[in-house]
C-alpha cells in the first residue's frame, strides 16, 4: 500500500464524531466570521501556549503580517530573519514595506544561529524574526538577549512548531508576538486556511484584532485601513475539537521519530537532532541524505510519500533576486537545502508503515 508523507483522512476518521458534532454545531448557530467559535478557540489556544492573548486570522502567512505591523515595523527598516524557511516567512517582511536580512543557520538544528545576528544589525534594524524550523523552537533565549540590548522586537515563526516547547516554555510564548498556521498539514490543521497571533503584549493584541477586519472600531467605524485577516467560525470549532488531541499526536509523532532514528542509525544518514532544552514535535521529519534527489525519485518509485523541504532558499529565489544575493552567502543553509529529504511521518503511521520506509532507505543506500 502507499505510504502517503500526511494522511489527513485517518487523522479524520480517528476523530470523526468530534469533527461532525463542531461542524454540525457552526451550521446550525450560523456563526461564520469571527463570533463566539472563534472567541472560545482563542482563549483556549492562549491558554495552551501559555500566553495572555490569541488573535485568530487567516492564515499562518497573515499572522507574520500583522505581527509586523503590531510591532511598527514599515518602509526603510530591516528584519534579521533566515534564509532556510518557507517563502512566507521572508514575504511577510517585503508586504510592510520592509527588506528581509538573512543570518546563517546552525546546522544541526537547522535553525538561526544566534552567532550570527549581532553582525547583521545595521541602523535600520526594527525586528529580528527566528523560525521555529520543522517543529524545532530556535535558540531564543540568546536572540531575546541581543534584542533588548539593541531594542529590538522579536516575532517568533511558530507555524511549524504548535506544541513545542523551549526551556519549558511552548513555542508562540517566547517573543513579542508568536504566529502559527493551522494549513490542514500541520500538526494541529484546519479544513483549510487559519492562522494565530499570539502575545502577552495589550497593544499588540489589540492593533492585530483591529488589522484583521478593515480597521474597524465598530460596524461602520474604521480607524485604520485594515485587511480581510479574519479565522471564520467553522475553521475555529474545527480547529477547538482538535485541540484537546494535539498533545497526544505530538507525542506519537515523537516516538515515530525516535523508531526512525533507531533504524537509521549507521546508515550514513544525517538524522534529525533535538537541540539543548528543546521538545521538538517533528512537523517534518528532515534527513539530510548524499545522493538526494535519486533517493527521492526511488521512494516514490516505491509509493512512499517523501518530499523535500526546500530545496533552493529564499535568498535563492527569483522573488528575490533583486537583493542581489548570490550563491554561497549562506553555505551552511544552502548545503542543508541540497542534501534535505522529509519522510513520512504522522501520528497515525504503523511501526510496519515505518519500518518500510527506513528499509527502503537502507536498501537504496546499500
């Protein structure tokens, strides 16, 4: 049988009643756009990640903007962030006006290298912007550090990591704001797009509720032009019945990872590490493999659902070759971007789902 890399349906149908009964309860309430659905899974969240404010918004993507926006962030300034992360993350900053400024990673974390922020910080600098890579939190204690020295914000990318914690604390806690998505393929996903803003932060709390729709103050009282940033009542019940669900799939994705490195180990592979202080909660299980893309090729070859996160990084991309940026600025994270290969991985996997995964890896590596 196919070895798909998620598998939202067996996620479904393990909690189906409780999907239903969120569904069923939207439709019949008729709450679609903000309202109590989103109210009650907001507070819920803030409470799980240990902060005093969530702000739901669209998407993962949104949450960056509006962060940014929050935290003053414009025209003219600049934002330290990393080169190895989803587009989105980058393309946050360039939507306010902003120019991203990469730092290298630390390689075996696969994360900002906090070494190496304080040489980017220039005049402009306004933010510093780490990711929480593959459900991994960064090194944030440092960063926070560097920032108050230099009266910096720090917005923490936590859409890879809801759940994780860092030094105890969960990931989304640990700067001035924390934006998670909730796409249907991370840990904890809607039945479309969603996102999260959260914070301990009144007035940041507050601008990003008022940013999400239209600037408004109240029906037809707008006291800033705005955006259409708004989590709708079906995805946040949604969202609410799996949230009770969420520690449990974390911890099974937690021993999947753990069963691969057990099979893996020796095999020549550069398997995936936990950082000091760090429960990470492997949105990705991320190898870093010789001979990459004919591996790729032959897992598929095999029905075996690997991918690669990502291949060229952003500073890479034509989006943003106007920075003028070129190849081997960020050796360590564009040597990560060609040796990566992300495995299956999802609570519901088989330890023979597993096993067959890791045997075709060792079979091909010889």
């Amino acid at each position: 049988m196919p070895i798909p890399l998620v598998d939202l349906k067996a996620q479904y149908r393990s909690i189906k009643q409780d999907i239903d009964a969120a569904v069923a309860r939207v439709l019949e309430n008729a709450s679609y756009i903000l309202g109590k659905e989103v109210e009650t899974f907001e507070q819920a969240f803030a409470a799980y990640c240990g902060t005093t404010y969530a702000v739901g918004v669209s998407s993962g993507t949104d949450a960056l903007h509006l962060a940014l926006l929050a935290c003053g962030v414009g025209p003219g300034d600049e934002v330290i962030t990393t080169p190895f992360t989803f587009i989105a993350t980058a393309a946050a900053i360039s939507h306010v006006g902003a120019t991203p400024v990469f730092v290298d990673i630390d390689e075996r974390s696969y994360n900002m290298d906090p070494a190496r922020i304080e040489a980017a910080i220039t005049p402009r600098t306004k933010a510093i912007l780490p990711v929480d890579l593959y459900g991994q939190p960064a090194d944030m204690d440092p960063i926070m550090e560097i920032a108050r020295r230099y009266d910096l914000r720090v917005i923490e990318d936590a859409c890879q990591a809801v759940g994780a914690r860092y030094r105890g604390r969960r990931a989304g806690s640990l700067g001035d704001a924390g934006c998670f998505s909730f796409y249907p393929a991370k840990n904890l996903g809607a039945a479309g797009d969603g996102g999260m803003l959260t914070t301990n932060n009144a007035e940041i709390a507050e601008r990003v509720r008022n940013l999400r729709d239209h600037g408004r103050i109240s029906k037809y009282s707008h006291g800033a032009i705005g955006y259409t940033y708004r989590l709708d009542g079906l995805q946040a019940a949604i969202l609410g019945a799996k949230l009770g669900h969420l520690d449990g799939w974390n911890d099974a994705r937690r021993a999947h990872a753990q069963t691969y490195n057990e099979l893996l180990e020796g095999t020549g592979v550069i398997l995936p590490q936990e950082a000091e202080g760090c429960r990470a909660i492997y949105h990705v299980y991320a190898l870093r493999v010789p001979r990459r893309d004919e591996l790729l090729e032959y897992l598929r070859a095999k029905e075996i659902g690997a991918s690669i996160h990502y291949p060229l990084p952003v500073h890479l991309q034509p989006a943003y070759a106007a920075l003028g940026i070129p190849k081997g600025s960020f050796p360590i994270a564009e040597a990560c971007a060609d040796s990566e290969l992300s495995l299956p991985l999802y609570p519901e996997m088989t330890r023979e789902q597993i096993e067959e995964v890791a045997a075709a890896v060792k079979e091909f590596l010889g």
